[in-house]
C-alpha cells in the first residue's frame, strides 16, 4: 500500500489507494477545501487521481504557481459550454491555457461581435455558480467519435482521428451535460473558478494555423487567482495601451512602419537619434572589454550556411536570392562571416580569446502574422559578439561576459535580471559527448555567480547549450533580451584551429553572445518601459529653450551654443506662440528640460526650469543648469519610469 511523501519530507502510509483529495483531507479539511489539483511524482493531476503506489505528493491550492494554468484552462472550458448554451449551432474546436489566460476557437457562420462576449461573459458567471463537478471519463474511441459527430462536432472527430492513437482510448472531461475531449487535469467543479476572469477579443484564427483550411473566431480571455488579481493585470493592459511603442513612435516621430516594407523600421530622425546613441554606448563599452569591431557581407551563398548548419535549420526563415546560377543568403545571422575572419591567419593560442563585435544587420522572414512593431520585425541589427578561445578560458570569459551584461543593464535602469539555462535539443549537431562538455561549463559558471537560475531542457541552440537573460519591466512583464551560447561543434565545421601550446592543432571553442539582442526591439521595449521618456543621455533633444517675446531670441541663441559646445543636444522654439502653449507641447514630446525665458530671465541673465513632468525647477544661472545637465548626461542617471500619460 502506498507510502506518501510530502513536500516537507514527511511521509503518509495509507492501507488503501489514496485520492489526492483523500490525502489532503488526512491532512486537514482547511486543505482538503482549498485543494483545486495534485502533483504526483512531477506529474499534475485531477483531484480525483488514485494514488495506489509510493509516490511523491504535493497538493495544489490557489496559491500554488500551477493554478493558473488550471484555472485558465479551466476558464477555456467553462467558457465553451457557454457559447454552445447560448449558440447551440457553434462548433467547439481547440482551446487551451495561454500565458495571461486563454482561448477557444469556434467554427460559425456569423463572427462574434463585442456585445456577444458580453452576454457570453455573464452565461460563464452563471455556470461557475451551478457548482458542476467536473469529472475525466474514459470512452472507446470509435464511440466518442460517433458521439461528437451525432452531435455535429466534425472539429473533434477530426482531433480525435488525428491526435489519438487508434490504440488509445479517448479522455473526456465533463462538467454537468457538456463533455469535451481533454487531457486534462481540471479543476474539482466549476466553482473553483471563481470571478476573476474577464473576455477581452476576438479574432479570426485558421483551423490548425494552416491558411489553406477554414476561417474559425477566437475568443481571448484572461484568468486569475481573484478579482484582485484580475484588476490589476487589466490596469496593466490599459498602462500597455498607453505606453505601446508603436503608437509612441508615431507620436514622437521616432520611427514607422508601412506595407511595402513588412515588419522594417523607417527610422526618423529624432528615433535615429536614439539608435545611434544606444549604438555607440554599446560600442565604447566594448571597445573597454577588449572586443574588436569586424563588418561582414550582408549576402553570403548557401554552400557555407550548409556548412555551418543554419541551412537545414532556418533555410525557412531565410531570405534567398539567385545570380549567376548560384543561390545566396540574405543573412539571418552573424556567426558564420565571424569564423571566416578568424580563418585568416595562423591563430596560436596566445591570440586567444579573440572577441569580434558586430553590429550586425539580420534578415529573418517571419511570418506575417507574428510581426509586431519594432518587437518582432524581419530586420534587425544585433549587438553580436563571439569571442573564440580555448577551454580553459570558457569560464573566465563567461563571467566576464556575465558582469559587463549587468554593468550594460543598470545603466538602462533594469536591476532585476531573470537566468534561465537552456540545454541540449531534440535536433542538433555535435555529439552527445560535447553537449556534456558544454553543459557542465555553463552550468559552472552559472553557479559561481551565486545567483538563481531555472533549467530550460530542450531550449538550447542547435550548436549549443545557452543561458538567457531576461528582464522585468515597470508593468512586471518579462522581456528576453541577452543571451551567451557555448558552441563546440560550428568552429569545426567551418576549420577553425589554433596551434597549442604543444604545437598541435586544436579547435577553438566559440561562445556567440548578444546583450541587447536587437537594437530595434530594445528601443521598442525602452519606450515602452519609460513611456517614451526616455532617460536624459538617450533623448534626441535633451532640453527645449523657449521665448516669452522675440525680444529674448538673441539671448535664447546664445545660450543655445554654449549647451551645444557641452555636448547636450538642444533645440529652440522662438515662435510667437504663447508660453503655455509652448510648454504642454515640448512636454507631450517627452523633452526632458522645457528653459523659458523672458525679460527677467534675459535681465538677470537666468532661465527659469522645468522637467516634462511638470516639475517647476524654479530659475538658475547658466552655470548651475550646465552643471545639472552635464551631470545628469554623463553619470546617465535613470529616473523612475511611472512617467504619467
């Protein structure tokens, strides 16, 4: 009879097989009424699940990292029987949890609209109040098949044919007369779902993703704990809609994006402003880290992406062009044209690390419906680096790395980096004997930090295991953004070596390491981050000098050289336009300093300050708004981001 044991290491000896929810209840009905779900072994399962063996047994409640999951997948469902109550003519198709909530698509004539949601919304409140249990049964999968199809549901015939063995039966989750096909694991009834969940759109979705098949509507929701919960998530959207760096950038003519150029930035000059300075922060930091700058052809032919191994990998998302009867790569990556930089020459191993910089411009062909502002685009330019050396340097140089990485992000206001190892995938090159190799050294390096880490299995790169950082923004989203990739296997296959220090040749190792990742995307997630108030040393125009009357023109000029001969980046606006006005526009365009000046100001030889925040800063002399400025520009000091909209 099964010995349990628990989280905390204590064990249960029960005489009988065990339900999870008989377990708790042994344990206390405070936890036996609080239990939604159970972990067996690793495994999530129904309340209901039988514990007939020694198994390891935790109990999920709503606290636990795991509800959401059930609880959006239990929203999913709940929120399908509504639909099919008040549309019985609707078919239901798939519907699974997504990150932040849910969805279903559905096969009908007529689209949803938005007063639908509404009446479907109040059907979902109405059945989590029924209290029905839900419950997994197990049918012959020739009966669920005739079964769904008495009902009209083809859509489930169709996944129970192509998903399900013929060997297998089929799980069916029901909760009071509705039934759907499900793996599970669900909730103990309806009302364990709660109130806090909320429908948020529809959208057009291709059964299975494949535009050659039919048209079906989704329906998104989002789900959470408690109401609490919800009302702060949705208090984020409406912050995002605020902050989305697409409509910013139209507005502070950064940047657009038309149709005869899918998923490409045309930069504007104020937007260029901030790309170059974001570029040549980065490239000075590098140049202190002992990298060299290298440039490397924008199209390369296919016989060394086959080399490399990119061409089995991404020939998908490549862009190709054909002359001369040869076919050529636009290129979707850098690290190929690196290893042909280091293949000139005899490399000994005193030349080692080597580090290359790249600011790379890539071309991926995403597919159009995953294109999203400057977040996902098709073209863009990687801060990339690869730094080629021996074994023995792969720790030093990973944590090196690692601390410029940190130094780069606290410059940009972001303290909490979030690591995540990514290891071996299903399909890769190298044998298994140096993905060993490879993970034992990112995984040292990544324990000498002293820092927390979750394991990704699966998640590494074709050539090599990775660790991915990641940061939280001032919403609490999560933006992956520097990666460092270990890679034994591409040097070789392209002939990089070195002579060792026995005059043998050896393969060098290669590290292919990115911080920013995408300039583009970066931007895109700082505007969103600041609300397009971007700190004062990113800013294309740093302050704003404004007249009161054209009598102070020639003073607001003369001012204007002397913050120009600093180095601040300063503009003029000595329109006969009234000072209010003057002000609520420079402030909408995010300038950081607004500088009036009238006769007083002209007489006392003084500007009178203010942020774009609104901040009276009161008057100053030239010199004490000098030493403001310039201080703040070259300690690049980040301020807040709640900047208000």
């Amino acid at each position: 009879m099964p010995i349990i044991t628990l989280p905390d290491g204590s064990q249960r000896s029960f005489d009988t097989p065990i339900t999870v929810l008989d377990l708790a209840t042994s344990i206390g009905t405070g936890l036996a009424k609080a239990t939604l779900a159970g972990k067996v072994n690793g495994n999530l399962v129904d309340a209901t699940y039988s514990i007939d063996t020694n198994a390891t047994v935790a109990i999920i409640t709503r606290r636990d990292p795991e509800a959401l999951d059930l609880l959006r997948h239990d929203a999913a469902h709940v929120m399908a029987q509504a639909v099919q109550e008040i549309y019985p003519d609707t078919q239901v198709t798939i519907g699974p949890a997504i990150e932040n909530g849910f969805y279903y698509d559905f096969a009908r004539e007529t689209p949803f609209t938005t007063k639908d949601l509404e009446l479907i919304e109040s059907k979902m409140r109405e059945i989590v109040k029924r209290n029905l249990p839900i419950k997994r049964e197990i049918w012959d999968r020739n009966a669920a098949k005739e079964l769904f199809a008495k009902h009209g549901e083809h859509y489930k015939v169709q996944i129970i044919e192509d998903i399900i063995p013929e060997s297998e039966e089929v799980s069916i989750y029901r909760q009071g007369e509705w039934f759907d096909v499900c793996r599970g694991p669900h909730l103990p009834n309806t009302s364990y779902l709660g109130n806090g969940f909320k429908l948020t759109k529809v959208a057009g979705a291709y059964w299975r993703g494949d535009s050659n098949n039919a048209m079906l509507q989704r329906i998104y929701g989002t789900a959470w704990r408690d109401t609490k919960e919800l009302k702060t998530y949705l208090h984020q959207l409406e912050e995002a809609e605020k902050r989305d760096h697409r409509k910013l950038g139209r507005t502070l003519d950064l940047f657009h994006i038309q149709e005869e150029a899918p998923g490409m930035a045309f930069w504007h000059d104020k937007g260029w402003q901030i790309y170059l300075q974001l570029q040549d922060y980065i490239r000075n930091k590098l140049k202190k880290h002992g990298y060299r700058e290298v440039h490397t052809p924008q199209i390369i032919d296919r016989t060394l992406w086959e080399r490399s191994g990119h061409w089995d990998k991404f020939r998908q998302e490549m862009f190709i062009t054909e002359t001369e009867d040869k076919i050529f790569a636009i290129k979707p990556m850098n690290c190929p044209g690196h290893i042909q930089i280091y293949n000139q020459g005899i490399k000994s191993h005193r030349d080692l690390p080597l580090r290359l910089a790249e600011f790379g411009s890539c071309h991926r062909n995403e597919p159009s419906g995953t294109l999203h502002g400057l977040m996902r685009i098709r073209n863009f330019v990687q801060d990339d680096a690869h730094i080629f050396c021996t074994e023995e340097q792969i720790l030093p140089e990973v944590k090196a790395f690692m601390e410029l990485l940190f130094e780069v992000y606290k410059d940009f206001g972001f303290d909490e980096v979030i690591l995540a190892f990514s290891t071996r995938p299903e399909k890769r090159v190298g044998d298994d004997a140096l993905w060993d190799k490879a993970e034992q050294a990112l995984e040292t390096a990544l324990n000498q930090t002293g820092l927390n880490w979750k394991l990704q299995p699966g998640e590494g790169a074709f050539y090599g295991p990775k660790i991915e950082f990641s940061l939280r923004d001032c919403l609490s989203r999560i933006w992956q953004l520097g990666t460092i990739q270990l890679d034994f296997s591409m040097p070789g296959r392209l002939g990089a070596t070195y002579v060792a220090e026995d005059n043998s040749r050896k393969t060098p190792v290669m590290l292919h390491r990115a911080i920013l990742g995408s300039i583009e995307r970066f931007i895109g997630i700082l505007i969103e981050h600041y609300a397009g108030a971007l700190p004062l040393w990113l800013v294309p125009v740093q302050a704003m000098l404004m007249t009161i009357t054209n009598n102070q023109d020639q003073y607001c000029q003369q001012i204007a050289q002397r913050l120009t001969q600093q180095g601040l980046r300063v503009e003029l606006d000595l329109r006969n336009e009234k000072i209010g006005y003057k002000i609520r526009e420079h402030s909408l365009a995010r300038i950081p300093y607004l500088l009036v000046v009238g006769e007083r100001e002209q007489a006392n030889n003084t500007l009178a300050v203010r942020t774009r925040s609104g901040e009276n800063l009161g008057t100053m002399s030239i010199d004490q708004l000098l030493e403001l400025l310039v201080h703040e520009n070259t300690a690049r000091l980040v301020k807040n981001p709640s900047y208000s909209i």
